[in-house]
C-alpha cells in the first residue's frame, strides 16, 4: 500500500456502497466494456476505459478551476497525454499502490501491442498470454472463481436443497469469465478500474467531509488493497 492511498477492497471501495462496476460506468462504457469485440478490439476498448478513468483521478488531485491547464496537459500531444505516462506519473505521486501500477502498464503493453503489431491476433498469442497470467489482478480473479467453486462444492455436498444453493449462480458465472484468457483479462481489468473509481470516489467523499469540518472516516475492518473476496458476487450483476 502507497503511503497516500485509501484502503480499498477492489469488490467493495472505501465508501462501502457494495455497487458493482456496472453502475459506476456511463453508458457508453457499459456497452463498450461488453460489447462483442474481436480480442485486438476489445485490448483498445478496455485500456480506453481504464485510461479515461485513470485521467479522471489525475485531474481530480490536481487544481480544477484551471482547465485550460489541464486540457494542455491531457491533450493527446501533451505532457500527460501518453497513458504509459499518466501510469507512472501516478505511481511516483504516491497515487497508485505497486500492484495497481505494475497492472496497468501491462494493460498499456498489451494495447499497444494489438494497435502496432498487425501480426498479434488473439490473446492466445504466447506473449500476450504470459504478460495476462502475471498480472496480479488476473491471479486475484483466479482465486475468486475458485473460491467460490469451492463453496458451491460443499453446498452441494451437504444436506441443502437446491432452492437454498446461495453460490451456484456466481460460481456458474465467475466459472465461465474464467473459461479462456480474453474474458478473464475483462475480468481483471474490470478489479483494476474498480479501484480507481473507488479511490477518487473516496478522494471526493474525503473533501465534503472536511468542508463540513468532519471527522475521518474509519477504514472498514479486513479491507485490503486488492485482498477482499467477500463483494465478488457483485461481478455477476
């Protein structure tokens, strides 16, 4: 954890509001983030999102009556147009703890990779396979569907009647984001910008409380930086 960074749950953020990412994209996000996409499509579309959002917490920490500053900045050409720049910018303030950023550069990578190589295709490829399986999100998301198989092994296992199963449908759904390599980096990308939403929601939340002279917000108990698995259930919504 970076020393300026909240306590967030990538399932459940600082605020506790147990929203799932679906209600936290616009509309436009929601059906790019699961549209139908051939995999070179889909590496632009899901760093696009990630990127916009990572641009949202930058300019949120910085002044924000100042925009012609900050549209120079962000513009394309610009200083912090470059999403691999915005990425480390991040990280050397202190905003983005160490597995959030070693992630997204990898995010970075494997966009860039389908933009500029032509003869890259699929996440099959090998490389692009390595790069997805050592992302510490993709490893997270791994260990949820198996926890949650798990648990709906041993209800089905004990005495309970189907009609109580409390872990079939998320296990089913979570099984299947997990079936092959280009749905579970969805899956993993969806965890990182769970984050990044969950922290400038915590940074806004942050500063209604102090203009009102509050006191801070207690961090929940157990909540880690990529650790919870208790709000998994919420991917399936």
């Amino acid at each position: 954890m970076t020393q300026n960074s909240p306590v967030v749950n990538p399932y459940n953020g600082p605020s506790g509001d147990r929203k799932p990412l679906d209600e936290k994209l616009t509309k436009d996000e929601l059906e790019a983030f699961y549209d139908a996409l051939r995999d070179r499509d889909r590496a632009i579309v899901l760093s696009a999102i990630a990127e916009n959002h990572l641009t949202s917490l930058l300019q949120v920490l910085m002044r924000r009556n100042e925009k012609a500053i900050s549209e120079e900045l962000f513009r394309p050409s610009g200083p912090l147009g470059p999403f691999g720049t915005k990425i480390r910018v991040a990280y050397m303030l202190r905003i983005l703890p160490p597995e959030i950023y070693k992630d997204l550069i990898t995010v970075s990578k494997i966009r860039n990779k389908f933009a500029h190589e032509l003869s890259i295709k699929s996440f099959d490829d090998q490389q692009i396979s390595t790069w997805v399986k050592g992302m510490h999100h993709y490893n997270l998301f791994l260990s949820t569907v198996k926890s949650f198989e798990e648990k709906h092994r041993a209800e089905r296992e004990s005495n309970l009647p189907e009609s109580e199963y409390e872990f079939r449908a998320i296990a089913y759904v979570l099984g299947n984001s997990a079936k092959t390599i280009v749905d579970s980096y969805r899956e993993t990308v969806r965890l990182i910008i769970h984050w990044i939403v969950d922290y400038e929601r915590h940074i806004k939340s942050e500063e209604e409380r102090l203009n009102r002279g509050g006191a801070p917000a207690a961090p929940s108990s157990g909540e880690e930086v990529s650790g919870g698995m208790s709000e998994a259930k919420q991917m399936s919504r």
